[in-house]
C-alpha cells in the first residue's frame, strides 16, 4: 500500500498504539480522521497534529458508527484506509464465581462485533477508491491465549473472521492487512504488566513498514518470535507465552 495520500478512519486513537499511528501516518502526508469515545481526550489528542480531523464515535453503538459514516461519506469521499484499533479487555479469572459471560459479550462487543459491522458499512465508500485497505488489529493472542482468557478468545475470532475478509476481497480494490501487537505499554495493558512492553510508537512504525510492504498479516515484535514457535508447536508457543504468569485468581 502506498503510505502517503491516504484518507485514514482510526477508530480508537485518541491514546496508545491508535494515536501514535495518527501521529506517524499524518505526519507522512496522510489526513487522518481520529475518533474516541471520550470527547476531551480525543481533541486533546488531535489537538498538537496537523492534517487530522477529530469525530467522536463509539464503535459499540450502531447510530454513532452510522453518524459517523454518513460524515466520512459527506466530508471525506476520498477515504480510503479504515484502522479497526479499538479493544476491549476485563481482567479476570474463568475460576468458579467468573460471570464470563458478561465479560466475554463486552469484549466480543467491541473487538469483533463492533469491527464486522463498521467493516460491512464502510465497504461501499472503500469499493470506489482505486487502492483501499482494511485494517484490523488483533494481538498475540489471537494465536495462543495469555491471561486474559475471554480477551484471548474475541481476538482469535477477529483473525479469523480477517482471514475470510481477506479471501474474499482478493480480487477487488481493497486489500485486508491484520496487525497482531505484542504486550505493549499503554493505558490498556497496565493491570497486566504492560510497561513491559514495547512503545506504541514502535507498534505503528512496525505497521507502517508492513503497510508499504503489503505484508498482510503484521507480527510486531515478539509476536513473530511467538508465530513461529506456533507453527513449529502450538503446546511449546503457549507455554512460552505463559511462562512465568500465574493464573490470575
Ligand atoms: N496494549 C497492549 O499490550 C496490546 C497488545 C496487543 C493488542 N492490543 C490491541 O491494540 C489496540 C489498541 O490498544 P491500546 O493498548 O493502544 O489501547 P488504549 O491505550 O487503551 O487506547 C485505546 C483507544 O481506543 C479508544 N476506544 C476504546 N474503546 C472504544 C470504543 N468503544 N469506540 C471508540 N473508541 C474506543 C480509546 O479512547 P476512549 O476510551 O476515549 O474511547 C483510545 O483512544 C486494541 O485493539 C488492543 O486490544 C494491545
């Protein structure tokens, strides 16, 4: 993909890894349209960047997806990169007392529900362009569960969802790249050690390399350390990404 003149819709980047991303991608000649939930910390986000827009949008909620859609439509018919960015994650043990249920629908909710819909939305806008993406950030965990067990299991589906996305717009314009973070230092991972791990900055400069590159599946980090061990053994690749971590209680 080409990584200039590009119209860029990051859900989820007024913070971590969406909104070093932001920084990185309007810097190199790209507008990119910011959203979040929390109206003060987006702008306060987008406030120090030149060549970005700032929309606040709940990826949970169908009328603010379909507010903003109508906007991009309206104001940015160029738009031609969607970033999926905005996760979800409850720190808990399955251990008896667990309401899994609950947890799980609110992560299903906003990392693989919440994607699918705005994905199938914004696919009309995206068939017009001449070169259009779609990107979809999942994790390490996508390919062996970590402690964050229901987490774990909402990423799994949105790789593999990604996968059949990806199948089946090989022929056309657009084209679906998935990038798969380790532990990285942000707000989001702190109750589960995450200063850690690597910056977000590093995380959007590693997508932006694979970006260029079409590499469609991204591995940051240690990630690819962790992929290649899965496709050698999935037992050793899940002990090595467990090691050390005792279950939470
Ligand atoms: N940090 C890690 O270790 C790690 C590792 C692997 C994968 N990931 C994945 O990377 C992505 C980004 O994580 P991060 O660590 O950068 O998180 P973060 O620092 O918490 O930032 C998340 C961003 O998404 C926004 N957001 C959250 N829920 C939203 C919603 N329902 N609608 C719209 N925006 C929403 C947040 O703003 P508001 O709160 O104002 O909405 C914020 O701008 C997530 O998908 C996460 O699962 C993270």
């Amino acid at each position: 993909m080409n990584t200039t003149n590009n119209t860029i819709l990051i859900i989820g980047s007024s913070a971590g890894i969406g909104l070093s991303m932001a920084k990185q991608l309007s810097a190199s000649g790209n507008h990119v349209i910011m959203t979040g939930r929390n109206e003060a910390n987006l702008l306060k986000a987008a406030a120090p960047l030149k060549n970005v827009t700032a929309i606040v949008c709940d990826v949970t909620s169908e009328a603010d997806v379909d507010q903003l859609i109508s906007r991009v439509e309206k104001e940015f018919p160029n738009l031609n990169v969607i970033i999926n960015n905005a996760g979800h994650a409850v720190v808990y043990s399955l251990a008896s007392g667990a309401d899994t249920y609950q947890n799980a629908k609110d992560e299903m909710e906003t990392n693989f529900f919440s994607i699918a819909r705005i994905n199938d939305k914004i696919l009309p806008l995206l068939s017009k362009q001449k070169e259009a993406a779609i990107v979809n950030v999942s994790s390490v965990v996508a390919l062996v569960p970590g402690n964050l067990p229901t987490y774990s299991a909402s990423k799994a589906a949105l790789h593999s969802y990604t996968l059949s996305l990806r199948h089946t717009l090989a022929d056309t314009n657009i084209k679906v790249f998935e990038l798969m973070p380790p532990l990285v230092n942000t707000e989001f991972s702190a109750p589960i050690g995450g200063a850690n791990g690597i910056s977000p900055d590093e995380v959007a400069e590693h997508f932006i390399k694979g970006f260029a590159e079409d590499t469609y599946e991204i591995h940051s980090g240690k990630t690819a350390f962790i992929y290649d061990l899965f496709r050698k053994s999935p037992e050793e690749a899940f002990a090595a990404l467990n090691a050390g971590r005792a279950p939470i209680q």
